[in-house]
C-alpha cells in the first residue's frame, strides 16, 4: 500500500473512533436518547447490545488506525532497524 491509502486508513480510523465512542459516552450519560438514529436497533440486547457493538467497532477503528500509523512510519524509514534517525559519528572520541 502506498502511502497515502495509509493516510487515508489512518483517517478513516480515527474518525470512525471518534463517532463511535462519542455515541458510546452520549449512550452510557444519556439514556433517553436514541443511539445513531435507531442505525443500531437491530442488534439484540436491549440498550446494552448496541453500546457493545458500538464499542467494539471504536475499538476496530482504533486498531485500523494505529496500524495505519505505524506502517506509514515503517515505510517511510523512520523507525526500521538499524536506522536510528539521530546523529551519525558518536561513539569513540
């Protein structure tokens, strides 16, 4: 993957996280509202059902995107083996 579908899963990551757990918290603090416009009332459980999936797809889109980052920094060469990015020279004087 290049690095701009790395980007963009990155942001994708992050926004999906970010809805999903501001719809989790606004879920567990607010009982009377509906969760996502009533997008999650299929799942089973009650109110704890939807709270669960919602998490875990906050969870996924965490992962998604911290594995986007990471594989970004690794392909563009800062943080390979051997490559310490720091100052060439040091050692014995």
């Amino acid at each position: 993957m290049r690095k701009g579908g790395y980007v963009a899963l990155e942001a994708v990551g992050l926004v999906i996280t970010a809805l999903a757990a501001q719809t989790v918290i606004r879920g567990l603090l607010d009982q009377d509202s509906e969760l996502l416009w009533g997008i999650v009332n299929w799942v089973p459980g009650g109110r704890t059902g939807p709270l669960i999936l919602l998490g875990f797809i906050a969870l996924v889109g965490m992962v998604a995107g911290g594995w986007a980052h990471t594989r970004q920094r690794l392909n563009t060469g800062r943080g390979r083996a051997g490559n310490s990015g720091g100052v060439r020279g040091r050692g014995k004087g």
